[in-house]
C-alpha cells in the first residue's frame, strides 16, 4: 500500500476519511488536479465499509483508494489508525488489483471545522458535510504529494 502504486496509474482516485457514524467520500478529476466531495457512507462496521467504497470505485470509475490514517500528533497511531488499516486491508481482499495508500490525515478535520465555520454551516447541515470535506482534504493533499 504505497503512494507508488498509484502514481504508475492515470484516472481518477477515491479519497475516504473512515468514520465509525459516517465515512466520507471525495473523487479526484481524471488529471489528478482537483477533489471533489460526493457524500458520505453510513456507519456500519468496517465490512459494509470496504463493500460501500469498493461500489463508490466502481461507481466514480476510481483507480485507486487513498484513505486517511488518523496519526496522534505526536506521531504514533492509536486504535483508530489500527481499523483504517484493517479497513485498507478489507478493500484489497474485495478489489486486489486496486491500489490502496494510507495519507497521513492529522489537522484535516480541523481544517474542515474552520472552514465550516467560516461559511457559518451549522447543526446538522454541518455534520453532513465535515466527513466530505475531510475526505476532500486528505484527497486534495494525496493529489499535491502525487505531482511531478
């Protein structure tokens, strides 16, 4: 599971921040310049997951998955970051020719929170659309490291 993999691809990717209420999804364009949010999978353990997002490749015509890994800021990765990565594992037992890269996600939600509130979203239109726009971050930040 490595960032070269899917460099030695050309398409679009699937961007996922994995929540245990809600995951949220992103897609890149095919150039790989620009994520996009396109909702959320509802919680419901880590096998309807890997099935949801392997449907979400198929449906997006994805080639690859970057999943954000939830790293401690001090750097070690905790019991969430230990499901991510089952949850990576479960994608390439369902799909093994589609590469599966974990992006380090560390300040993403917090980003996406600040955003939020900068465009004053609120309540449960809010909770709608954090686990996207996180989703979106990890992608757009896969996207940058990917560049020539």
């Amino acid at each position: 599971m490595s960032f070269e993999q899917i460099k030695k691809t050309k398409g679009r990717i699937l961007g996922v921040d994995f929540g245990e209420a809600r995951t949220g999804l992103a897609v890149s364009d095919g150039a790989r310049l620009l994520a996009s949010g396109i909702g959320n999978i509802p919680g419901g353990g880590l096998e309807k997951t890997a099935d949801a997002i392997v449907v979400a490749v198929e449906e997006h015509k994805a080639v690859a998955v970057v999943l954000g890994l939830p790293v401690n800021m001090n750097g070690t990765e905790g019991p969430r970051a230990e499901r991510v990565r089952r949850l990576a594992d479960l994608i390439t037992e369902r799909a093994p020719a589609l590469p599966v890269a974990l992006m380090d996600e560390r300040m993403t939600t917090m980003a996406a929170s600040r955003f939020l509130n900068e465009t004053n979203t609120r309540g449960k239109k809010r909770k709608g659309v954090i686990d996207t726009l996180s989703a979106q971050i990890i992608l757009q930040n896969a996207l940058d490291r990917l560049k020539p």
